[in-house]
C-alpha cells in the first residue's frame, strides 16, 4: 500500500464535519465491519493501559493469524469487548483504526462519506463550526490510518 493522500486532497480541501458524539455505534459490528486490527504500538498503549505486559493482553483480548493481530471478537458479542455502557472503557490506549474514524482511506469521497459515514455516524451529522475538520487535520488522520494498515497486513 503506497501513502498517497492526493488522490482524496480534493474532497477534503474545504474540511469535513465530524465530532464525536460518544453513541458508541463504531464500536459496534456491522456486517462486513467489525474486526479490530491493532498494529505493535496498538497492544504495547493497550497492555500498559489495562496494567498487562504485552504477552498477557495478547493472551486475554487477542487473536492472529499470519502476524496480523486484532481484539477477539467472541461468540454471539456485537460490541466491542471494551465497550461498556456506550463507553470505550480504553479511551485514552485506544487502538489507530478506531482514533482515526471516521478518516478512513475508503471513505475519503463524497459517496462513501454519506453511505457509510454520514447515514450510520451521529458526530459525521453535526454541521457546526466547531465540528468542522481542516483538511490538514483529516490528512494527518488518513496518514495514521495508512501507517498502520501497511504495517498491519504487509509486515
């Protein structure tokens, strides 16, 4: 995966509306989306988080294959294993895919943004000043998200 953001510079010129509104719905699967993937920083901020060494978190709250690690996701569970009452219980340890929503590569053009972003996220539906995002805020955003993806799946 190569880090180009040009090729969404021209939707997010003039900023995007997003304030988090703490519904809880991102943390929620929904069909095809619902996995959690966590780069190495991801489990170090987590297991330091919950008081764990990286060895024990992985243990407890994880899964992976090939080397691509992600939360467990058990049985039955729609929620996130560490939401609690519409509450992400590892707020300030939380993991890159989940600090970067909704300034995901694939939602970065006008049609996705209203499907999957506007339709299904309250703070993507506040359209105050102060919920306007620049265009250098988003892109630091997508770069984190891209970071990570690439050294999620091409480690």
């Amino acid at each position: 995966m190569k880090l180009s953001l040009k090729k969404h510079s021209k939707f997010i010129e003039k900023g995007l509306h997003f304030q988090c509104q703490g519904s809880g719905k991102c943390c929620v699967s929904r069909g095809e989306y619902g996995e959690v993937y966590l780069t190495r920083e991801d489990r170090k901020k987590m297991a330091e988080h919950l008081g764990l060494s990286v060895g024990e978190f992985k243990k407890k709250y994880c899964a992976g294959a090939d080397g691509v690690w992600g939360l467990i996701q058990p049985e039955g569970l729609e929620d996130c294993i560490f939401l609690k009452d519409k509450r992400c219980q590892v707020y300030e340890a939380r993991p890159t895919q989940c600090r970067t929503w909704p300034f995901w590569p694939e939602n970065m053009n006008a049609k996705a943004w209203k499907k999957e972003v506007v339709a299904f996220c309250p703070g993507a539906q506040v359209t105050t000043k102060k919920s306007l995002r620049s265009s250098k805020e988003i892109e630091k955003e997508l770069s984190d998200q891209i970071r990570a993806e690439k050294e999620i799946f091409e480690s």
